[in-house]
C-alpha cells in the first residue's frame, strides 16, 4: 500500500505558485492583468522555472518580438534549459536565448533567416535539436506530448479583462494559446496597445494571464509579396504551361501555392491567359492561402472567389476589408487568418499544391535543406503530401488517381496533386536537379535520424521546369520515373545524362509535354502577359486599397 | 467598361437582411440575442433562404437537438433544398429534414444509428449526398468551399452577452462557429441554461448571434463507454498480443484508440499484463483519445500521463476534474475538447492508430460499409492513414519506415503504425475477411465515384486476429501481402484458401506471428488479468468518482 496517496493536480498547483510569484514579484505594477513594459523581465524571471517548456510565438509574419527581446535578456543563472517551441525562428534574439544559454533545446518548423546559425550553435552544443516539423505537426504536439509551460504571444489590442483581439494576422495565437490555457500553463501577451473596447474578441480574456503593452508594434514581415517587375519570361512560359497543361488538364477548383515569383506569375496570368483559355469560372476559385497582393488582378477579375488565410499580408488590410465576400472577413470587417485550421485547409480540402524548391533528387525527393543550414519547411511536408485521409471526390483527385493506378489492380482511389516548379539552373547557376541532396550530408552533420527531405519524390505528382512538365503519375517503374525526372532537367548534369531514346518514349506518351506538346506558343510568353508588371499595377488593380510597404515603392 | 461595379459585400448586406428579418419576426421577444424557445421555429423562417447551407450540430456525442427538431418541423413551402453539412447523423430528425424535404443535400462524416435510412432517402431521390468525409476533412471544407451560411449548435450555457461554455464537450462547436462568424453567416445556439457568470469562455460573445435556452438538456450519447464485462478471453488474448507484439516492439508512446471492445481489452491489460512485462512509463504514456472509462485503471496505475480529447464521456466529468494533469482541463477546473485540433493531433502527433472494421479484403483494404447502409467513418480515415507530411523521428516511426523500406533504394522515412484489430469470425458468424468488400457493390448503388473504404490497405502495417500478427509492412510482393492476410484470417473463407507452405514460409520470416511466436502463454488470457471486469470495478477504480450513465448500472 501507498503510504502518500498520487497527488493529481501538480500542474494547477504549480500554476498558483507561479503566479503567485509573479504577484509578490510586479506587486503594485500589477494593474489586472496589466502590467508596464519596464517590468517584464520581472515577470518572466518570477513566472518561468528552469527547464520549462516555452512557446514562443515566431509566426511566419507576425513576432512577439517585444517578448522574445526580454526572455533573450533573461539572467541566465536563474532560468536556463528551457525548452523552447516554436513555428518560426526568424529574428536574431530567438536564437540569442540559445548563444546566452537561457533555453538548450528547440522544437520548431521553419528557421529560414537565421538556418546558418541555427546549425552553427546545434554543432557548438549550444542548441538541442527535438525535432524539425511542419506547422500542424508541430501545434499537434502542443496537445499531445509538447503542452507548452508557458506561452509568449503577440495580439493587436487587449481589452481591461484580458480578452485580445489579433486583427487580420490571428496566424498561430489560438493554437497556442489553447493548447497552453487548458493545460493550466501561464499565458503572456504583448499588444501593440490596451483598449476600452475591442473590434471583436479573438481569444477569451480568461485564457489570458499577463498582458503587457509592448514600446512598438510587434514586428511582421511582408513575406508574400512579389514584386511582378522581377517576374521574368521564363517564368511567364511556365505560367503558361502550369496553367493549360495542369489547372485546365485536372480541373483544379481548389489549391494552394507556395511562395515565390514562378506562383506569382500564375496568379498575374489568370486574368489574362487563363481568361482567354475560357477557364475563369471552372479553375482556382477558392483558395487556402495568404492575401498574396500578386492575387489582386485575379480576384477584380471575379477569377478568384474566396481566399482563407494562414496570416494576412502586410498592406493588404484596407483591400481586405473591401473585398469580404473573398476573404474570412468577420462582422467587425477585419479579417481572421488561422493557421492551423488553414493547414487542415491546405491539407484535406484542396485538390492541388504547387511549389518551387532548391533541390530534387532522380526520384523527385525535393529538399531547401543545404549545407551548414538547418532550415526547417514551414507548412510544404502538410500541403505538399497526399492526404491519404481524404474521401470526397473531385475531378482532378479522381484523375491523378486514375492516372496512378494505371491498369493495376489496387482499389480506386483519388490523389492530390502536388507540383515541383523549378528553372533547371537556380540563382548562381546551382543546378536544380541533383543526384543526391544535400540533405543526406546534412543529416550527418547534424545527426539527424533521416535526411530532411521538404516533399518525397512518392508524393509528387509533376514536376514543371521551362523544358515541360513531367507527369510523375504515369511512369511505371523506378526507371521511367528517373528519366521522366532527367527529361525536364535541360542542361543541368542529370538532364544531360539522360537516356535520350527513353525520354522520346516518355514525350511520345504524354509522361512530358513540352510548351509545344500543349499547343503553347512560346513567342506570346513575355511579361505583357501579366495583369500587373509592377507593384504599382496592383496597387491600381486594388483601386488605391493596397498600401504596398515601403521597401516595395519604387516611385 | 462596366456601367455596374460589381458589388463586393453580398455576404455582409445578406446578413443584415437576414438580421432585420429576424427582428422583425421576434420583435419583443428578442431580448439582445436571447429568444424564447417557444419562438424558434419564427427565427429559423426568418434567417434561412432556400438552398442556405446549413451546419447542424450533430457530433459524435452532443447534439443540438433542440434546434434539429425545430428545423425538421419548418414549413417546406417557406423553407427549401437546404444543403446540411453535419459531421454526425444520429438523430431520427436529422433525416427528418430531408423526408420532408426542408433539406435536399448532404455532406457528412458518420450517420451510424442513421445508415440505412440514409441510404433509403438516397435511393428515393430525396437526400443527394454531397460526398463522405473524414472530420477534420469536413471542417477543412468549411473554410474553403463549404461556408456554413447558417450554423446550429448547441452548448452547456450562455452569459447575456452570448458568450459561450460548452463545458468538456466542446467537439465540433469552435471549428463551426469560427468558419460561419469570419463568412458573415448567422450562428444560433442552444444552451442548457443562461447564466449571469460563466465558469469560463469557449466561445466568444460576439461569434454568436441568436441564443435560445432549450426546455430540455442537449442530448448526448455515451458512445465511449464500454462494459468490461463484455470482454471475451478471446479479446484478452488479442489484447496481450497487441502489447506484446505491437506496442512493446514498437515502443508506442503517443496513440489513439479506436472504439470497442477489442481496444477496451488493451487499455484493461496495461496496468496487468503490460506492467507486468516491464512496460510502464515506456508504452501508452500520451493518448489522442475521449475520456474512456477503461481507461481509468491504467491512469490510476500511473501508466497513462495524459490523454487530449476530440470530446467527453459522459459520466466521467467529476474523475476529469479530479485528474487535472491528465486531461485538457483549464483553469477553471473542466475539461476542453475539441475535434478539429484532436484530429489534428490523432494524425500528427501519434505514431499508431488502432482500431476495428467490419471487412478487411485480400489487400488489406477495410471498410464498415454494408449492403443497404450509407454510413460514412468519422475520424478513422484520417488517422488510420499514413501523416506523410510528418517529420519528427520516433523510434517506433523509423522502425516502421525501415520495415516498409526493406533493401530497397527509397530514401528513408518514418511510417505510422496502423493496426486493423478484428475477430476472424464477427457477429452471426460473419468472416471478417473477404474476397471483395461490399462497398464495391454499395458504390454502385448509391452512384458514388468510387467504393467508401475506410482504410486502405496500404495504410495498414498490421492485421491482428486471434491467429496472430500479420505483420504486411515485412510483405515484399502483392501476393505475400495476400498470403499474409490470408495466414491470419482462420477459418474463414479466405483463410481456408491459403498456400499452405508460402504462409509457413512467412512465419517463418516473422512476417506472421502466432501468440506462441511472441511467447504468450495462452492458458494466460482469461477474464482475470483485466484491471476491471464489471462497471462497478471501474467505479471502484475511480474512488466513486465515475459516474456511469444509467443504462451501464446492473447492481
């Protein structure tokens, strides 16, 4: 027999204690919740213990930059280890908590800006690596084995009661924030500023535990905006044979893009080419993805029919509030973004994604991993992977399905597509097409289980260079799937070492088409073609609503 | 040029007509948001439009009855071909709707209690089915082309200013209530009572725009609960078999259960048989997965350290509060669920799905669907499907990913663990193993697209019978795939037809593996190594703190 019986509320004990400490420790500077900026490494010194959990929030676009400045801060003699999770690393403090030893180990999904230090202090020993993980995987583990001690978010406005109100970029809070509250963790918030009253309520006060009003505005980045001036003609011809060799082909009613100039492109040929192919109306009408101004066109145009977002768009928001029927617009007018519902989206609900990459290997493994950089793949692994859970039927699932099986006997079923959409030779003449990734030497380095691959080659379905399309889904055998893969590779080394006979075979039976093969004529392939040629195009296809940053105003 | 600009806010003027209509309607009796029951059937014909999409509550436990019924007993001449999205059929009223033809289309996920009335509606013409989905699947559509026009839900209470508690079955209601505000669509609710103070908030005020108290609780189904009673000794063998064979080998940490007896075997045997082997603190640590009471023994035991919920169980509200660091509760002291992040979490954060079907088919294929009965399969699909987008490592994961590689060149990756756990012989001495599932001939039928299966066999890496593990992950051609599944499936049909030597020669290989293969004593499997063996065992196991519902109570 248990002489001392289990006790089964630690974690509702320890929340008391913790907050108690944070009562004796702000006293007077406490007003509610509230408490002034000054204090805040007060408050994390006397809420945090040494090895917590720490959810700080990196969204992809907005920082709880104020927060992540103060934790970074921290006297490392009395918080350490901590255990940091986290969407995004993007700014220099959120890896300055690992350099002054405050946190030792990182679960987190995308580290795109700072992926050189980020393997520099896992090789020092500095930084622990748990595990890189797409957006939704990672918030899953929030609620399984990861609950988070104590959260670090960003909101728009905070009402007297705590309640917050996260404006257009809600992106990960919610998330977060539930996982957190109902795990009886601590949760602290920085606002641009404190209100009487709120636009609407986004996440209930009581979910809320500190809210401090941050010196500036949290910090976000405009990370999906392209300037269409960049746009080049190649790009435009693989706009072109995007669009009438797969949106058309597969009838691609629902889909997300990546980020980047050859999506771009797609989305500034809409109104224009894909108009005249007489596709509007039967293609990408209903989209997940950001508020990409390069979208703008498409959507005057009455192309697109409705967007829902993972975040918002710098810039975007007076456009935003005047286009409700496209956007996930709620009765206060402003948008709410979410991006673990939008990744659910991504994944179970759209027929397509297209995306580009740095690397793919001769069985269409694709990875931006690259050496002396752990990098991480954002949301790519979720949308770029068949969702082998989906059930409903659409035209273009039935289709790559059909096309998968062949004459085999499996049961029918559907398949998403996904889209590699690549030049052959990237920035500094890198071939795009290599016989090994980088990724497998990168494993090494930074021991890794297995190499970090973005998209494996079974889940991709074409692959779109300016050579033609590769139809993945009809090869038949490792071979053919290798030589497909090396017919669109042009002059990179594994295009030249193709089996030029195997490959007149593959063209022969529609595995690649050529921009001739699909009726294309690569002479009206120029930048005319854009609905816009320059961020001041958009910001007149917007009718003066969007408000470019000013890094993107060139007049 | 246009002499019309086109208009941008149809959604947002719609809903102000909708708004006015129903002030209009209730006039007096609408007090803020809150309406007398007695007038609901006046607020339903003045916010609906022929053809509206509409979302019913009807989860796998709560159901917004209340407003089910008043919507099945509207005027069809007023109200029409309304299109329902529902995850869960499981009320007469439900189909109601459509008999009298208030309603003409579905997309759904579950219709269990429903199925054949489903089917027989179909087949008259009178309920055009949409398409079957996985949940998270269907709430995915809800914010890409699904839009809920208007949302009926239900909840535990409402403050004056709408503000929502739904108590520990939250389910469905947040992802609903989330994709209908943020399309400017129309949320009413029902609630058990309306209160001055709620214990917590789970959904904002200003999300919801009609409240109505119901003259009657919401009503909700036990559907977790099962009697250990009931447990056969076969079952308590297949149950040791599972942690022998699959959990231990394996080191399953995280998972999610599916319903019924066969796994209500498993959770009863952990604080046994699984302790016994030295397991605790090594497998079955983190569960995606309701409150099930046979759970309670192995949480008492210290052998399960968490559990995150899709939604509750009945009964088990008092033992949830009383284990906080177990289950998802706040700081308010009660649980919070919620079905679109736990499937999230079932999909990404667990390494092994194991569950039952009705038919497995020589390729592993599964399905519950039967001649006569359109059922659909809840959450099954969607984690009893590989996560291909995951990319964190656990042991268990790349033990799978190497099994399924085998020599071959494909470059590594992890693969979750699903286990298809069944009796050879089911119900009636039906063979649970077939030639060809039924869902062939249902598919056509019903006009579907494509047969509804459950789980496709190439999701499967283990079929579990009272002859042993199939282990179809070791399988290297379709045809030992076939003598696999064949090896395992006894006396039945299929398993009769079996190459006698090809099924040794697997045996031989480890591919299959009989109990006395995995060193399982079978004099062993009795009824005496369940932690509990009776409902009441299960109360004394909680010290009193489980209340079973009426129905389970026999002393």
């Amino acid at each position: 027999m248990n002489a001392t019986p289990k006790v089964w509320n630690t974690l509702q004990q320890n929340r008391s204690a913790r907050l108690a400490r944070a009562g004796q420790a702000l006293g007077n500077d406490l007003n509610g919740k509230a408490l002034p900026a000054a204090r805040i490494k007060d408050l994390l010194h006397s809420v945090l213990e040494c090895g917590d959990r720490v959810c700080l929030e990196g969204n992809n676009q907005k920082q709880a930059d104020f927060l992540a400045q103060a934790l970074a801060g921290l006297d490392p003699v009395r918080i350490s280890a901590l255990h940091m999770l986290q969407s995004v690393l993007a700014l220099p403090e959120h890896l300055d908590v690992f350099e002054r030893g405050v946190a030792s180990k990182l679960d987190f999904s995308f580290s795109g800006p700072q992926a050189a230090r980020v393997a520099k202090l896992a090789a020092a020993g500095k930084l622990n690596i748990g595990a890189i993980h797409t957006y939704l995987e990672l918030f899953s583990r929030y609620f399984v084995d990861l609950p988070p001690r104590v959260s670090l978010v960003a909101a728009e406005a905070a009402d007297r009661n705590g309640n917050l109100y996260t404006g257009a970029n809600t992106e990960d809070t919610p998330a977060i924030v539930e996982a957190t509250t109902f795990k009886n963790g601590i949760v602290i918030v920085q606002v641009n500023r404190v209100v009487d009253t709120l636009p609407r309520v986004d996440i209930p006060g009581d979910w809320v535990d500190f809210v401090v009003q941050s010196p500036r505005p949290y910090y976000i980045e405009p990370l999906f905006t392209r300037d269409p001036a960049q746009i080049s003609e190649i790009q435009v011809l693989m706009a072109m044979m995007a669009i009438k060799g797969i949106y058309a082909e597969y009838q691609i009613e629902r889909l997300n893009h990546g980020i980047g100039f050859d999506t771009a492109a797609i989305e500034l040929l809409l109104p224009t080419y894909a108009t005249s192919l007489g596709l509007k109306g039967k293609i990408a009408r209903n989209w997940a993805l950001n508020p990409h101004p390069a979208l703008i066109p498409a959507i005057e145009s009455g192309f697109v029919e409705s967007v829902y977002s993972f975040g918002s768009e710098l810039g975007m928001e007076e456009y935003i509030r005047a286009r409700p029927d496209v956007f996930a617009v709620g009765p206060d007018g402003s948008m709410r973004s979410n991006r673990a519902l939008c990744q659910a989206a991504g994944h179970y609900a759209c027929d397509m994604f297209i995306g580009s990459t740095l690397q793919i290997d001769l069985q269409g493994n694709s990875s931006t991993a690259t050496l002396g950089r752990i990098a991480g793949f954002g949301g790519a692994p979720n949308m770029g992977a068949d969702a082998r859970g989906r059930r409903h039927a659409s035209p273009g699932w039935l289709k790559a399905g059909r096309e998968a099986r062949g004459r085999s006997n499996a049961i029918p079923r559907g398949q998403k597509l996904v889209v590699q959409m690549v030049e052959t030779f990237r920035e500094h003449m890198q071939p795009a097409f290599v016989e090994k990734l980088d990724a497998w030497e990168l494993a090494e380095q930074a021991g890794f289980a297995i190499p970090p691959v973005m998209i494996y080659g079974d889940d991709v379905t074409h692959i779109l260079t300016e050579e033609g399309i590769a139809n993945l889904l009809l090869c038949r055998s490792e071979e053919e799937r290798e030589q497909a893969i090396r017919g669109v590779a042009g002059y990179t080394p594994v295009g030249i070492g193709r089996d030029k006979r195997m490959v007149e075979n593959l063209r022969d039976r529609g595995v690649i088409r050529r921009a001739e093969d699909l009726g294309i004529d690569k002479r009206l392939a120029t930048r005319d073609l854009l609905a816009a040629r320059s961020m001041k195009d958009l910001v007149r296809a917007s009718h003066g609503l969007y408000d470019p940053p000013r890094r993107f105003r060139n007049w």
